[in-house]
C-alpha cells in the first residue's frame, strides 16, 4: 500500500500485513489519533518515555509524510 508515494504497507513472506512504519512512529501516530483533541509533544514525551527532541522529529517525519496536520 502507498500513500503519497511512499510504501506504508506490504505483505510479508507470511502474508501478513506490515506497516513501514518505526515503531516509534507507529506509538506516537496512535497515541495522537486516539485522542478527541489535539496533544502537546510534552504529553506524547512523556506517555512513550522518550526525549522530547525525538519526539519533535518523530511528529516532523509523520506531518511530513502526511500522516498528521
């Protein structure tokens, strides 16, 4: 599967279906998309126990790849 030409899906040799994904990046997309509001970068750092100058480059990477706004 793609998404702005990008893969962000595949099959595996099991024929299961694998995000590309990091699994940091995974966390934080749905640590945001469960929420009914927006979220502080300070509140994703803090739920997933990492720096917040990760985190900040994590949310830069997903915006960038459209994943979050």
């Amino acid at each position: 599967m793609f998404h702005k030409g990008d893969v962000i899906m595949r099959v595996n040799a099991n024929g299961e279906l694998e995000h590309m994904l990091s699994d940091i990046e995974a966390e934080v997309l749905r640590y945001v998309r469960a929420s009914p509001h927006s979220v502080k970068l300070r509140d994703i750092s803090r739920r997933l126990k990492s720096d917040m100058d990760e985190v900040y480059r994590i949310v830069g990477r997903l915006t960038t790849k459209g994943f979050l706004r």
